[in-house]
C-alpha cells in the first residue's frame, strides 16, 4: 500500500454523505487510516467540500444539523492541506492537456503529480478522461 495519498472532494464526501459507494469509501479510508497511509488534498478541497454541504441544506437534501455534523467530520479527518506554488501550472497544463470544461479537478491530479503519489477521486468523469494516460489515478467506485 501507497505510504501517501490524495483524494479529492467527491471521495471524501462520500464518506460523510449516502452516496453510491459510500459502503467502499468508508472501507478504503479505514484501511488508509489503519495503515498510516499519510492523506493529502489542496486547499481546494475546504471550499469546495464545504459549498457542496451548504448546497444540500439548501435545497433541502440535508438539514443544517446534517450538514454540520458533516462538516465536523471532514474537518476532524487530519487530511493534511497543502498548496505548493507549482501545482497552479500543472492544473492548468493538465486542464489543457485532458481539455476538461473547468480546472479545478486538475489542481487535485497536479498535487498527487507534485507529491509522486496516486490520486483516489470518487468522480468517474474525471476518471475516464485521464485513466488512459494517468494511471496513478485510482477511481473508487465499481
């Protein structure tokens, strides 16, 4: 098993929200915990975690205590937050590269490209687009 890792929001919500796979997140990220496997993510990951929650309570699919209780969870999962000033050219060159619609997901392939470790990302999209030429990137579902 990897010493490292990074995830990106969808994995991580995943085990916060009833999701398809949720049952797997909740297996791989035990797994990661009880094998010391080191977790990283880039800043990006606060906000967009945090606006996908608020986005919910909003229309209605969770109740504030919900989400709260969500956000609580996520924060407390001593993901380590890390934003190396190169990663914003590698999301862009990857963004150009894999012609993705936003760069955003690109900034979480940047930082395991930075790291040298793979990427779990619950976003099969983001999966398929790159599968074929990155092979560091691990999706989580079936």
């Amino acid at each position: 098993m990897d010493s490292r890792i990074c995830i990106d929001a969808s994995l991580a919500l995943k085990l916060v929200l009833s999701e398809p796979d949720s049952d797997q997140a909740q297996v791989e990220w035990q797994n990661w915990v009880s094998s010391g496997v080191a977790i990283a993510a880039p800043y990006l990951f606060i906000y967009e975690t945090s606006s996908v929650l608020r986005n919910r309570v909003y229309r209605k699919e969770l109740t504030p205590g919900e989400a709260d209780e969500a956000f609580g969870i996520l924060r407390g999962l001593g993901i380590s937050y890390l934003h190396p000033p190169a990663i914003r050219q590698f999301a862009w060159e990857l963004a150009r590269r894999f012609n993705r619609p936003t760069a955003y997901d690109c900034f979480y392939l940047a930082l395991a490209q930075h790291q040298g470790c793979p990427l779990w990302t619950g976003d099969k999209r983001l999966y398929n687009a790159v599968k074929k030429e990155l092979g560091w990137v691990q999706f989580l579902g079936r």
